[in-house]
C-alpha cells in the first residue's frame, strides 16, 4: 500500500534535484542573497524574513564561504552572473 506514496517521494525529490542552487546554497540562503543584492541592510533583511540579525549574519558568512567571496558586492555579482536575481 506504500507504492503511491513512494512515487510521490520519489517525484518530489527528483524535482528537488533539478531546482539546486548555483554555489550548493540553501533555498535560505538564496533568498538571504537576494534581498541583499537588492540593497537590503541586514536589519531589512531579518524584518523581511522574520529572522534575528543574527541569523542574518550566519547566513551572509555561510553565503560568502560557499561562494568564495569576501563582500556583499561580490556575493551581488556572482547572484546576477548565476541567474539567481
């Protein structure tokens, strides 16, 4: 009786596979990106998201350790190089 709920499993994940993101970001990650390629402040970034800065941070230097960069502008750059803006 579990085959059609593995089929759905399984359809849901492949469909998972074919969204991954540029850099091995999260889907958070990408969205933390986003707002900050846009010129949200980390303050504007935690309101929008309902998030602490704090979290905010961790995100930005999780953000800049998988991308390899050191600044919101380059994280910016390399957002709109990968069709992530």
């Amino acid at each position: 009786g579990a085959g059609p709920d593995a089929r759905r499993a399984a359809a849901l994940l492949s469909a998972a596979a074919r969204r991954r993101l540029p850099g091995g970001l999260t889907a958070r990650e990408a969205e933390v990106l986003r707002l900050v390629a846009g010129g949200a402040t980390n303050k504007g970034v935690a309101g929008a998201l309902v998030i602490s800065e704090h979290t905010v941070a961790r995100h930005l230097n999780n953000i800049f350790a998988k991308l390899g960069v050191s600044t919101r502008s380059a994280a910016t750059a390399y957002a709109y190089a990968h069709g992530l803006i």
